[in-house]
C-alpha cells in the first residue's frame, strides 16, 4: 500500500463517505452504497475501484451481488485515520447510514 495513493483516495469527499459507511456499517452491497449515497452505480462503482487499487477495501461476488469491506490488515496509521471518518469529519455520515436503514430489499449475506 503506497502512501501516496491512500491520501490521492482519501483526497475525495464520496470516497471518504464510502469508507465511513465501511467503517461504520462493515461489509456493503454496491447496492446499498449507492442508496446510502444516493448516487449512480456507475459512480459508485468507479470510486470503489480507486479504493480497491488503494489496498483500502476489498470485493467479495455473492451470486449477482458485488460486496465490498475495509481491506485487512491495515497499518495502524491508517486504521486510525479511517476510524476518525465516523467520529465527525465526515459530515454526511448521519443522512447516509438513515438512507441506508431506509433501503428495501437490502441483499442477504452468507458467510464471508
């Protein structure tokens, strides 16, 4: 993991959203990121991209549904950093997890 491509990801905002709904919540659908987040898939999709060539998360298929969670281990530097995105410096962090309790049909997991 090159520390200049984790802050190059952490550099913007729906990133961060996406990694504190991680932290927060663990593993999530694409599905459910793109209600939480209430954006395009497409989007979604290409920001989980830049932070799965990070090191920051990685995927897991389950049948038709993409799941992604908080890449291990990390170094304790980062885990630090990522675990401050739920304690306030990421202000939408309320609004998203509400959209994402509001979500229908949120996809059933199976044993990671």
């Amino acid at each position: 993991m090159e520390t200049q491509t984790v802050f190059d990801a952490l550099a913007d905002a729906t990133r961060r959203r996406i990694l504190a709904l991680l932290v927060n919540q663990g593993e999530l659908c694409v599905c459910e990121l793109t209600a939480a987040l209430d954006q395009i898939q497409p989007k979604v999709s290409r920001h989980l991209g830049v932070l799965k060539d990070a090191g920051l998360v990685l995927p897991r298929r389950e049948g038709t549904w993409m799941f992604y969670r908080l890449a291990e281990p990390l170094p304790e530097w980062m885990s630090t950093l990522l675990a401050s995105l739920t304690d306030g410096a990421v202000s939408e962090l309320k609004a998203d997890t509400r959209r994402l309790k509001a979500m229908a049909g949120r996809p059933e997991r199976c044993a990671a």
